[in-house]
C-alpha cells in the first residue's frame, strides 16, 4: 500500500515463516539505500511506543531509506519459532534480528543501521556488536551506567526528606545503602582487548567490557547515537552521564549524544516525538544521505 509517496508491504519471513514487519520502500531511491531496522522495545508491537518507530520509519523512507520495523518471535503478529529454532530469549531475539537484516538486504539495501527503544536500543547495540554488516545504531534510552554525579544528585535530595529516613527505619527504602556503596565506588582498570563482547544477554555488561566493545565499533567506523530521555531518572539524570562513566576513554569522539529532560520514555508529547525525529533525521543526513539525496524535498 503506498503512503505519502512510497510503499508499504507487509512481509511474513524468517526460517520458520513465523516473523511480521512492515517494510517502507523508498521512491525513487538509490539502487542501495541505507536499512533501517526498528526493533521491538518489551513487548510493545513493531509501531514502537506512542507508534515513534512508524513515525522515524516514514520519516527515514522520505529520506531515501529502506525501512524495516517488525515483532520479534512471540510479540504482535509474530508466532514463536519452530521448536527446532528454540533457545533463550537472547538467542532467539538474535535470530529473529539476523533474519530481518537478510531480508533488508535481499530487498537491495545497502548500509544497515538498527534502532530502538529501551531492550530494544540493548538488542541494537548487541547486533551491531555482532554484525560487521550493520553499520550504525540509534539507541533510545539504552542500558546506563551510573557514575557518582548521578547518584548524588539522584539520591541525595531523596536522603533529606523525612519520609525517606522513615523508609530506612523501617527498612523499605534502599537509597541509603545504595548510596553508602556508591561513596567507595572506585572506576575499574580498564582491560582493553582487541575482541568486542557480545552483551546481548539480560545480565549487565562490566564497563570494561562495554567500552571495550564501543571501541571496537568506532574502530571499524560505525556510528552510534545515544538518546537518553529524563523518564528513567532511576537510570540517566543529566547530559553527559554516559561520557562520565568512562573518564579515561574518548568516546566523545565516537558516539553522539542527546539528552531530553523533558521527554517521557514513551515520547507521548506531539512536541518531543518532533523532537526525537529532528534529532534522529539530522544524524541520519550527516552519516548517511548523499548528496544527490540532500537536495530532494523531504516532505
């Protein structure tokens, strides 16, 4: 079915025929557009929270990109895989994810860029990680690590109200010992080795292990943008948290990032979905659009 000048298809694939998207073609692209793959953020089905993901997917396709968003195995109008394709939910995500690269690629794109929301930005970083195909990741509100700022002023303004000390009195709240512990946090040593690690998986990455892994994707040229929103306070309290809990390293250089205090995690806001998308265009041009594409109209 077209849309706003390009068309749209519903594609059913995967090993076991079991996996739905929707794919936006571009019109009158170039022979390999960049792919875009969105990918599913909990259980929320492909249109993404307050449907973000089938906004930036038109959006990328007026832009000349070939758009890809779909349900991961068990979600909206995907069916679990064949129990031949079984495994852990990390395995079969991987799967379902490597799947929907093909078929990108098989319909003519190009450079592959994956994107997401919360698990879904984990399972973009984990696949761009894995796959020397994939060439750039949008990560929304992606997995965090907190640094000594943060905790104070996270926790700190919640330690002077009278009603958090009752919480520690009665052992309900957990922000003094959290709090205590993170006064004698000291950085890691940092182990640099020439191998990513995969840290698709639930359990939490080291930070050695993440900058490693962030290092190796900037050495092969890969672009990353981080955008963080001000909805997960217990997760990212200000701009430049993520470069902070690296000190010695100069991911500055490597990755972009945006911090949205004023956004909720589902961008429900008209205001901060124009916003987002604003954001995610403008890094997409700067990386990814040629030329010739640059000076076609965008709307």
């Amino acid at each position: 079915m077209p849309h706003e000048g390009f068309p749209e298809r519903a594609m059913v694939f995967g090993r076991s025929r079991h996996l739905v998207g929707v794919l936006s073609t571009p019109a009158g692209g170039s022979p390999s557009p960049p792919g875009v793959l969105f990918i599913n953020a909990g259980i929320i089905h492909r249109v993404g929270a307050s449907r973000i993901y089938v906004r930036l997917a038109r959006a990328l396709a007026r832009r000349g990109a070939l758009t890809l968003r779909f349900d991961l195995s068990g979600i909206g109008d995907s069916s679990q895989p064949d129990s031949q394709f079984g495994g852990s939910r990390t395995e079969i995500a991987q799967r379902d994810v490597d799947e929907a690269l093909s078929l990108l690629q098989s319909e003519g794109a190009g450079p592959l860029i994956v994107a997401g929301l919360c698990s879904g930005a984990d399972d973009s970083l984990a696949a761009i990680t894995r796959s020397s195909s994939v060439t750039g990741a949008v990560l929304l509100d992606p997995f965090a690590f907190p640094t000594r700022r943060y905790y104070t002023e996270y926790y700190g303004p919640r330690l002077l109200r009278p009603s958090s000390w009752w919480g520690v009195i009665t052992g309900k709240s957990k922000a003094a010992g959290t709090l205590s512990g993170t006064l004698k946090l000291k950085m890691p040593s940092w182990q640099r080795t020439s191998e990513p690690a995969d840290f698709g998986d639930s359990a939490s990455p080291t930070r050695s292990d993440y900058l490693r892994s962030i290092e190796a994707l900037a050495a092969r040229g890969a672009h990353l943008l981080y955008l963080f929103t001000g909805g997960l306070p217990q997760r990212y309290g200000y701009q430049d948290q993520l470069f902070d809990a690296f000190p010695r390293s100069d991911l500055r250089k490597w990755v972009e990032l945006e911090y949205l205090p004023d956004a909720g995690h589902t961008f429900r806001s008209e205001r901060m979905q124009q916003q987002l998308e604003e954001r995610v265009l403008h890094w997409y041009d700067s990386h990814y659009r040629s030329a010739k594409s640059a000076q076609a109209p965008t709307r």
